[in-house]
DNA sequence: GCTATTTGACCATA
DNA sequence: TATGGTCAAATAGC
C-alpha cells in the first residue's frame, strides 16, 4: 500500500512541522508578560500536545497499515481508515443497520466507521451556547444520559440520510469539567455535499440548549477548538468560508495552516489515512473553522499569503 | 401538513 | 448484564 504510506508520511512530516511551528510560537508567547497571551500560550500548548500525539498514532497505525480491521485507537482519531472511501461497507451502512442492505456487514460495521472527534470550546458571553455549525445540517435523533457524565450526550445524523444515503452522524457531548467545552464524535463521511446547502440555517437555540448545530459563529460566537489538529485540512467548507470572506475585502485567521510556513495544508492531514475525501475534510474543518472571522487565538495571517491552489475549487466539486 | 425534536423502548456490544 | 446507540411514535413548531 505505497499510496497509504505517503499519506502517513505526509501526516506524520505535517504533525511534526507544525509541532515545531507551534513551539516556536510558544516560546515567543512566553516571552510575552501580556496576561492576554494566557490563553494563547494554553492552546499552543494544547495544540503542540496533540500534534505529537497524533504523529505518534500515525506511526502506531502505520504498523496495522494493510489490515482490514481497525486499530484500537483513542477516541480522537478515526478507528477505521480503511473503509471510508465511501465503501459499500463504510458509512453507507452505518447506523442502517435494519436495513436490509446492510445486514451482511452488520455484525462489524459500527467498529468499521470511521470516527474522530472534536473538542469544541464555546463562551456563552453572548448568550449563546452549545456546538459550532459545522457546515452540514444535522438532525438529532437521540439523547442518552452517559453513565458518569454530567450532561446527556446528543446523537444526531445527517438531514439527507434517507433522501442521499447520507449515513454521516455525529455525537455531541458536554464536558463535565468545562461546560463550554462540547466534544463531537463523528462517525462516518458525508456523501450528500450537504455543507453547500445548509450552512446559515437560523439557529433555534430555544430547542436545545445543550446542541444547536446552526449556531453561526459569525454573529459573534466565539469558538475554539481544542484540537486542531485534526482539522488541519482545508476544508471545502472553509475555503470557501475563506475565500469568500477574502474576496469581501476581508482578511482569513485558519489557525490550521501554519504562519510559518504560509502554506495551506490542503494536501495533507487526512484524519490518519484517509482518503481525502471533500466530506471528510468538511466534516473536520468545519467543526471550527467554518467561520470567516474565526478568532482562534493569534496565529491570524493575511490570506492573501496562502497561494490558493488553482485547482482548489475542483478540488472538492 | 410538513419537518424537527423529544423520549421511551429496543438492539448491539463489551 | 450494563451501557451505549438507534429507532420510531408522540409531540411541538412553523
């Protein structure tokens, strides 16, 4: 699997650099006696964490690379690149599992989805609170009170499940510790292109105070994630978030390409192996980036640095 | 009337 | 058997 290797060195030269990229903003963070820097020194931190964290799971995966059950990985990253290209017995089948369909994959399908998780930090300051839009248009189908979690978890799958066989779901879970913090789990890529169509729903925050999925950041929610590192892909969602913010006149903060380096990673960071998929990488990035004014902390830089691939728009039409 | 959410029940998994 | 995940009927909102 030559092809496989490349994008585990691709992932694990990307993770490395950044990690590199984000110590060196670090230290000159720390070096700053501003308190207003606390915050951003903390999720440098974080984000250096989870860069080496993900380089060495990369290298874990890479030695189960070419076996067709997933490795027993952490929740953070997908259990199971193997079968996210849109296989019959990816997430084609999952949560179908009545259907007739699917029934022959049954027994292994849910370890077989892929699944990775982002950790989402919301401030109420502006009233508003729960979850990111991420792009798609979520339906919520359950709500499970989780033995030793304070918050119920909330299950959610895709609007277009039926009408485009769209079996991307997504779990979202409150922190105990931190109740602006929401963990979301998503299990499965989306084939429906639903974040062209459903980005700027009105949220209904009334409904559900614990997840609203159309919150827009841009009327001034404030989103932070706590890993980043997955979503370090340039998301269809989010160039698009990204060039349309610039071509108004605006600048773009994607605190996932590095300042450094100035160059967009679109070419890598799959969630650990995966095929690129646009749906894939929408369904990351957009879980926090799919704001144009995103004010994640301090690695703002011009966009107009970013050498905009000329192909990028067919890059995920 | 249509669509989304809530919630109890059922099923799968460990 | 306990727990998590999903289904589907009931309900609510537009």
């Amino acid at each position: 699997m030559e092809s496989g290797w490349s994008w585990e060195q691709k992932i694990l030269i990307g993770e490395l650099m950044q990690g590199m990229e984000l110590a060196k903003q670090l230290r000159v963070h720390l070096n700053a006696t501003s308190s207003s820097t606390a915050e951003t020194r903390d999720f440098l931190v974080q984000r250096i964490l989870s860069s080496y964290e993900k380089a060495l799971l990369v290298l874990n995966w890479s030695g189960s690379a070419g076996q067709t059950q997933p490795i027993g990985v952490t929740a953070t990253i997908p259990e199971s690149p193997l079968s996210i290209n849109g296989s019959p017995t990816g997430e084609d089948c999952d949560g179908g599992l009545k259907d007739n369909h699917c029934l022959n994959e049954a027994p292994k399908k849910r370890k077989m989805m892929p699944r990775w998780t982002d950790q989402v930090r919301v401030s109420s300051e502006n009233g508003l609170e729960g979850p990111h839009d991420d792009g798609y248009s979520w339906r919520k189908y359950g709500q499970k009170d989780i033995l030793g979690a304070k918050y119920p978890r909330s299950y959610y799958r895709c609007t277009y499940r039926n009408t485009q066989n769209c079996w991307a779901t997504k779990q979202v879970q409150r922190s105990d510790e931190d109740p602006t913090l929401f963990e979301v789990t998503y299990r499965g890529t989306h084939n429906c292109g639903s974040e062209q169509q459903t980005i700027p729903q009105p949220a209904t925050p009334e409904k559900d105070n614990n997840n609203q999925n159309h919150i827009q950041q841009q009327s001034g929610l404030r989103v932070n994630t706590q890993d980043l590192d997955k979503k370090e892909l340039a998301s269809p969602f989010t160039f698009a978030s990204a060039y349309e913010s610039i071509k108004s006149g605006g600048s773009y903060s994607p605190s996932f390409i590095s300042p450094a380096t100035s160059e967009p990673n679109y070419y890598s960071f799959p969630p650990f192996g995966l095929k690129p998929l646009e749906s894939d990488y929408s369904d990351i990035i957009s879980a926090n980036t799919s704001a144009t004014n995103s004010p994640i902390v301090d690695l703002d830089f011009p966009f107009d640095h970013v050498d905009l691939d000329p192909s990028f728009p067919s890059f995920f039409s």
